[in-house]
C-alpha cells in the first residue's frame, strides 16, 4: 500500500507549518527593519531582550495563513540558514517545546510561498490576538526604509565605493519606483553623476560656497557617534562583520533618524531620515579612522 504524502495531509490544517525561511534575531544579526538595536527589535515583537536570541521561522499554515514562529533554539536555525546560503538542503523543524511565540503574520517580505495551499494571507483573528505584522511599505521612507536601505548598501559595498572613486554626487539616489533606469549602478542603485565625497569632519561647499545641507546632518551624526565612544548604546546599535575582502570590518551603526556603513580600513556612507533615499558618502579624512576603530572595538559580533 502506498504511503501517504505529508504535505498534502498538511494542506488544509491550520497547526501545520511549511516552513518558507528563517532568520535571526540576536544581539548582533537581527531584521534591521525591526529596530534600531536588539532590543528595540524584539520589543518589535513582544519578547525580551535575552542574551541568547531568538530564531524567527516564517511559514505558511496548512490554510495558507502566514506566521512567524519565534523559537529558543538558535543554533538549529544559524545551521538552516548556513546550509540555505550554500544552496544546500535542509529541513528546519523546530521542536515544539522550542516554540517561544507564534505572531499572525511576517515583519518582511518574503518571496514564497508554500505548494498546494491557498496564497499568503493574515489568519483570521481571535479575540486577544496581536495584530498582523506586516514588512514596512515601499512607498514611503522611515526608519524601518532607512536601515533597509543601509543594509543594502552594506551587500553592495564594493559597488557603491567603486562610484564614489568615480566621482558621484554627495547625496546618491537609492534605487526606487522612481528611479532613473539610465543612472542605475551595479547593483541596482540608481547614481547621479558628479560631485565628491565629504571630507570626514563634515566639511563641504556647493558650487558657489553656499553650504551643503545633507551635511549638517552628517556632522551630526559623526558627533553622536563620538558620543557612542562615550556612553556606549543599547547592544546591536553597533554591529561588526568580516569584510568580503581584505583585513577591514563592516561596520552597521544606527542612531535616532540616522544609519551609517562604514569598512574599517575605508570610508563610509551615511543615510537619515530627513533625506529620504539619498546615501551620503564621507571621506576617510583624519577624523574618521580612529572614530571607526573606537566602534568596531565596541561592537558586537557574530559567534
């Protein structure tokens, strides 16, 4: 007698889970779209800010509904993501005492979609459910935009320093609905042609010698980075990875209204909120070295 097939035993029951993709949410890698730090990221989601974080898997129930299940067991969702990444198979099954949380909804896009069930959808809700959540909006700019988009600049480092060396404006457009398709980058990051990259005590000129503005914020930011050196911020407000290339270390830093990327043995790139879309490059100058070491001694890092 044949046996039966599990996954369209599971079609049509609401506790089953296919499981979409996972990711982390710890002290040093968490969905940036979340928050500014580890805690303000899984304040995002209700839980507390435990030391040894959380995985987050999101799937599809046997109707089709998306969740986000929130477990304990870390180390079983960084081996399902390392074995992903490497384009190898690897079936995440969370056992059920690991199970923390499970939240209607995904905080992120997530591109697809479980065989055989209807498309994704918010369950139905039950009286003293939380809301559905739901990724940030492309139409609009933010915080949750912000980091977004510092995060892509940090994937496409070597594509954005290659412009910078090539001479683009100060102020770079990200790649949006409205984007120039003629001024796309590698990378997808539309560029403007001309200008400089602003000099790391923040100092710049338009033509003419009337002040840059996106720079009175870049100063800004730089002095509350020294303050960070100071009185250090809520953990995973400065986070540290290898490099692709190289001795030098990713920095991801992130402040009220502000993100910064920054390589350690390089320059750096600056976004806020008031400007929505533009990344903002700065110089290595003199100051920015040492403000870069101070950070990357402080920050957390990926075990």
């Amino acid at each position: 007698m044949a046996g039966k097939d599990p996954i369209a035993e599971a079609v049509g029951d609401a506790d089953a889970l296919f499981v979409l993709t996972a990711a982390l949410l710890t002290p040093a890698r968490f969905p940036s779209v979340l928050g500014d730090d580890y805690p303000a990221a899984c304040a995002a989601l209700g839980l507390e800010p435990y030391a040894d974080g959380y995985g987050l898997v999101f799937g599809q129930d046997g109707l089709g509904a998306r969740w986000t299940v929130v477990v304990d067991d870390v180390s079983l969702v960084a081996v399902a993501i390392s074995s992903w990444d490497c384009g190898m198979a690897y079936d995440l099954s969370p056992a059920e005492h690991t199970v923390v949380a499970g939240l209607p909804g995904w905080p992120l896009d997530v591109v697809t979609r479980a065989p055989g069930v209807p498309a994704p959808h918010d369950p139905a809700p039950e009286e003293g459910d939380p809301a559905p959540l739901v990724p940030p909006s492309g139409d609009e700019w933010g915080p949750a935009q912000r980091r977004l988009g510092a995060d892509e600049v940090a994937l496409q480092w070597a594509a954005w320093r290659a412009q910078v060396a090539e001479g683009p404006a100060a102020g770079e457009q990200l790649a949006g609905p409205d984007a120039d398709p003629d001024s796309v980058a590698a990378g997808g990051t539309g560029v403007p042609s001309g200008g400089t990259a602003v000099p790391a005590d923040g100092t710049a000129d338009a033509p003419g010698g009337a002040a840059r503005d996106p720079y009175d914020g870049v100063r800004r930011v730089l002095d509350e980075l020294g303050g960070y050196l100071v009185q250090p911020p809520p953990v995973g407000r400065v986070r540290s990875v290898a490099g692709a290339e190289g001795g030098g270390r990713t920095l991801r830093v992130d402040g009220p209204g502000w993100s910064v990327v920054a390589r350690t043995d390089d320059m750096a790139f600056v976004l806020l909120d008031e400007l929505p879309g533009e990344v903002l490059p700065v110089a290595r100058g003199a100051r920015l070295p040492a403000l870069l070491e101070g950070l990357d001694a402080m920050a957390v890092r990926p075990s």
